[in-house]
C-alpha cells in the first residue's frame, strides 16, 4: 500500500511517525493484544456490563440509538469486538451526528475504564513507560499506524495509541 493511499483523509498536521525500537505495537491480530479494543475482558460501565473497549465504545457513539444499542449489547463471545464492528459498517447512517466531536473524549473513557477493571491491561500500561504505544493497523490510518519503509517508521494518525498514552499519563502510578 503507497504512503498516499493509506493517509488518505489525514491532514499532515494529524501524521506522527514511531520508530520500531521506540514503539510497543499492538494490534488485533496478535501482537499485544490485550491492548487492542478487541480484546475481550469484562466491563462495567453505569451497571452495564460489556465484553470489549469496542463494544462499548460503539455503545456510547450510538447513545441516540436504542436499538442499535440492543444490537451492539447483544454481542457475546470472543469475537464480539468484531461482531460489533460489524454492526456498526451496517449502521454508519444512524451514528450519534456529534461522533467527530466525541470520538476521542469516549474511548478516552473506554480505556480508563479498561485500565481501571483490567488487570492485564493495567500491567501492560503501566510497563509501557518511556515507549510510544502504536496501534499496527495497516488498514486504519486514523486509529492505527502501518510501518511505511520509505520513513524507517510506523506512519500514521495512531489515535488509539495516542489516546491509550494519554490514559497512561494519566492514571498509571509507574511513572
């Protein structure tokens, strides 16, 4: 994939670069994945219990939305992260119409939760110190970053690192 394609959308303003002894990568797939959304662990958030960052993340940006709501809740098992992900490709058109504006501000929210009631989670944070967390998304500009050769970096908005690396800052008693 060529650098153009996959920043597609970004403002250069937006685009950080990690280098690969700097960076602790995590992705979905695999590596880390105890710090992907993906990963299923249980949450509380408000009496309700949910079984990923993803699921409830999706729950707080579809709020106006009951029904998908019921949808995204009704997502059990090991792969509900993506089965909610799923549901939400379906659903784009009834997305609560301030996301853009919220998006971070909740899985900021997500993740202290996550670091809160995960112990996993929690130790992988709190190790992490002097290490730029870098979601490895090859398919996710925004959220991710993919390792482009022509920078010798993994290039990328990366806003779920960089938003993990905000709650690490904020909660984590390792510094």
């Amino acid at each position: 994939m060529s650098k153009n394609n996959y920043l597609h959308g970004l403002k250069e303003s937006e685009i950080r670069f990690y280098g690969k002894e700097s960076s602790l990568l995590f992705n979905s797939k695999g590596d880390n994945f105890v710090l992907s959304n993906m990963f299923p662990c249980h949450l509380n958030y408000k009496g309700i219990d949910f079984q990923s960052v993803e699921q409830m993340f999706h729950w707080m940006i579809y709020s106006n939305n009951e029904s998908i709501k019921r949808k995204i809740l009704s997502c059990k098992g090991i792969c509900n992260g993506f089965n909610v992900k799923r549901i939400c490709e379906e659903n784009l058109d009834k997305i609560d119409s301030d996301y853009d504006s919220k998006k971070y501000k909740c899985l900021s929210k997500c993740l202290e939760i996550k670091y809160e009631q995960c112990d996993e989670f929690r130790k992988i944070i709190d190790d992490s110190w002097g290490k730029d967390l870098v979601e490895e998304a090859p398919w996710d500009a925004e959220y991710g970053a993919m390792w482009l050769g022509e920078h010798n970096a993994y290039v990328g908005k990366n806003a779920c690192g960089r938003v993990m690396m905000g709650v690490r800052d904020k909660l984590s008693k390792a510094s």
